[in-house]
C-alpha cells in the first residue's frame, strides 16, 4: 500500500480473471490518490473495470499490446511499432494515446463496448495459431522431415502475408479448389497418426469451405462432395448424430 500511495503511475499487468479483484482490493487500502495514473494491460477489459479506483480520483487508462512476449528482455523491443489497443474516458484519450506514442507504441481506439470482441478477435488469430503451428511441427516430425521449423518458416510466412494483404482471396489448398479426395486422405491420415487433430481439422476445413464459396473461390459444382467429405465427425461417422446410418452433410 505504501508503495501504491507513493507512484505517480501503477501499471497492473495481471492475468485478466484477476484483475477486478485487484482493483477492488487497491481502493480498498486507500491508497490510491487523485490524480495517479492507473493502468492495466488487459486486453478483454476497458477503463470501467478501473472504476473502484476512478471514484477514489486515480485516471483510470486501458493500455493493451497487441503483441506477445516471452519474458525476456526481446519483449522491450517488441513494443516499438507494436499496436496498443486504447480505452479510457474521452477526457483522458490523448493522454493515453500520447503514453502508447511515447512508449514506441501506435495507439488504436477500442471503445469499452467493443473490448471484449476486440481481444476474441486477436486470440482468434494469434493464440490459435500457435496450437495449429505445433501441430504442423509434429505431424512433419512424424512424416519424417528433420527439421519441421525450417520447412513451414517459409510458408506460414507467405501465407500471412498474402492474408493480411488479401483476406479470403490468398485461400489457396485443396480445400479452396474443392479437392475432396485429397481432403478425405487428409482426414484419413490424421485419424490414423493425430487423432487428436481430426476435430480442430475438420472444423477449420468446414470454415475455410464456407468463405471460399461466399467469395465465389470455391466453385459450387465442386463444393458438394467436399462438403460431404467434411460431415465427417472425428470418429469417422457422417451427420451429426454419429451413426453411419445418420444424415449425410450438414445441410449446407
């Protein structure tokens, strides 16, 4: 608390399911004055969750980077061009916006309402991708090639890369060009090596098939068979009841 009363400025950098608790337990010790600057770094949280310590006269500011970071000294360097995802009270936006600046950081207004589709959106892409990074490395790894991280560099670089610049136009892969056959061997294959694949495959397939037909990618006459190929549940079954017996498709 003594600590807390002393700081002009007190960055809280907590996991967010902590966060609320904290903040009550800070205003509770009186410790926190008028006038110091209050920051967290949470992503799904706005200025608001700052409240307790906004009526006791802290300048409550939500300052998240949308980066990730390692805990090593690397992460200072991160923040330089990094975006920060900025939410305060209006009366205080160019003073958050000007601590991102100074820190090296390109401030993005995220307004309290949009906070938490804002940071499912950046987990969406960045968190997930890590999962579906280190499932690719251990599937190479199985096929035998020695060094999976050299192979898919590269690649995933490209593939982000045309994405960012194109959206749903970069889709390529036999999914976008409608190879069923090849797409069955897939589900086939990972079944037999990574079962544990098959769901998270099929899933992100079943999505990739609808953009490409919604940006015409996927040629319509090609899309059926795919689409059956990809009522498939992890267990081999079609439908979604799970009995060989059930519906074919998924009513696409």
């Amino acid at each position: 608390a003594r600590v807390l009363a002393l700081a002009d400025l007190v960055l809280l950098t907590v996991p967010d399911d902590a966060l609320p608790g904290l903040v009550e337990g800070l205003a509770d010790t009186g410790a926190v004055r008028p006038g110091q600057l209050l920051v967290h770094t949470s992503g799904r949280y706005g200025a608001r969750v700052l409240d307790p310590a906004r009526r006791a006269g802290a300048l409550p500011l939500a300052l998240h980077p949308a980066m990730t970071f390692t805990g090593t000294a690397v992460d200072v360097q991160r923040l330089a061009g990094c975006s920060f995802g900025v939410t305060a009270p209006e009366e205080l936006r160019l003073a958050a916006e000007a601590l991102v600046i100074e820190m090296g950081g390109e401030p993005e207004w995220i307004a309290e309402e949009a906070r938490p589709l804002y940071h499912a959106a950046l987990a969406l892409g960045a968190n997930h991708l890590v999962t579906l990074v280190a499932q690719s490395m251990e599937l190479l790894h199985k096929a035998g090639v020695a060094a999976p991280d050299r192979m898919l560099g590269p690649l995933l670089g490209a593939a982000l890369d045309n994405a960012l610049r194109s959206g749903d136009a970069a889709l390529t892969g036999p999914v976008a060009r409608g190879d069923a056959g090849t797409v069955a061997a897939h589900v086939a294959e990972l079944r037999k090596h990574a079962p544990g694949t098959v769901t998270g495959y099929l899933a992100m397939a079943r999505t990739t098939a609808d953009r490409a037909l919604a940006h015409g990618l996927l040629k319509p006459e090609l899309a059926e068979d795919l689409l059956g190929v990809l009522a498939e549940t992890p267990a081999g079954t079609t439908g979604t009841t799970g009995s060989p017996d059930g519906p074919q498709g998924d009513d696409r």
